[in-house]
C-alpha cells in the first residue's frame, strides 16, 4: 500500500505540472485527475502506514 500511494502521488504531481504547462483545451481535466489522483494515493499511503503500526 505504502508503494502504490507513492507512486499514485508521482504520478498526480507529474499531471499537475503537465496541467498547469499544457494546453489550454485540456488544462481542467488534467489538473483535477492530477488532483484526485495525490489525494488517492495520501489516502493508500495512510492506510499503509495505519497497518504497518
């Protein structure tokens, strides 16, 4: 859990700045999976680190 949270927030900062730089046509939809996506993989990283206590 602790890897797939990780990696889902890679990868939502990673859209986020592709969102913020992209083109305008797409920029909404970019930002906010990007932004759903770090908020996904606190929650996974959270629930590892509650199970590794």
């Amino acid at each position: 859990m602790l890897k797939n949270g990780l990696f889902m927030m890679t990868i939502g900062f990673v859209a986020v700045i592709l969102g913020l730089t992209g083109l305008e046509e797409h920029r909404i939809l970019i930002l906010g999976i990007g932004i759903i996506l770090i908020i996904l993989g606190f929650v996974l990283y959270n629930k590892g680190e509650k199970k590794e206590d």
